[in-house]
C-alpha cells in the first residue's frame, strides 16, 4: 500500500517536515546573499556580503549535519530570519527595488491632460 511515507522519503512525521521548511528558508536567504552584488550591501549600510554569506553557510551546514534544534541550528534560524526580515528589504531598496512590487513602476504626481 503506498502512503505519504513510502511516497516521499525523508518526510516521515511533523518535525522532519519543519526541518525541511526550515533547511529552504536558510537556503533560499543564503541564495539571495550569494547573488547581491558586493556593492549594494556597503550601500545599505549592513554587514558586509562575505559576513553574511559565511554566517548563513555555516548555519545551514550545521542544520544538515546536527540538526534545527541544536544551539548552533536555533542560531541559525534567528540569523536567516534576521537577513529575510531586515537585510533583504533594506538591499532591495539600496537597488531601487524596493516597495514597487514586480518591478512595476508607479507614476507619481497629477495625471497627464
């Protein structure tokens, strides 16, 4: 009989589904880092694009080979929360992308005659 368990290995009970969530927000907060260029970092005036991407390497390696409830995992998701939440916007507006949602530019000012 096939089940959700023999369907998909590596999600057998709730926690490994949580590890799996938790492994891709690192991932993706680490690809995000990785892809900034260097420049857009010093202009936001956040921590510079090596620091952020050794910290989110290190974590994310710690999740696979100790585990999201380690000291170092729990770390780990404060520190790519904290990259999602405050760094991530912050580039993005040193870039000129910020708050326009999809790249779409809104006009500003009274309408044309």
């Amino acid at each position: 009989m096939i089940t959700f368990r023999s369907l998909i290995p590596g999600f057998d009970d709730p926690l490994s589904v949580i590890w799996w969530v938790l492994l891709a927000i690192k991932l993706v907060a680490l690809a995000d880092a990785v892809f900034r260029p260097r420049a857009v970092f010093i202009a936001a005036d956040k921590l510079t694009k090596p620091g952020w991407v050794l910290i989110l390497v290190v974590f994310s390696l710690s999740q696979i080979f100790q585990g999201w409830l380690s000291f170092f995992g729990l770390i780990g998701i404060v520190a790519s929360a904290v990259y999602l939440v405050d760094a991530r916007p912050a580039l993005r507006a040193a870039t000129g992308r910020g708050r326009g949602g999809w790249g779409v530019r809104r006009r500003r000012g009274p309408r044309p005659l």
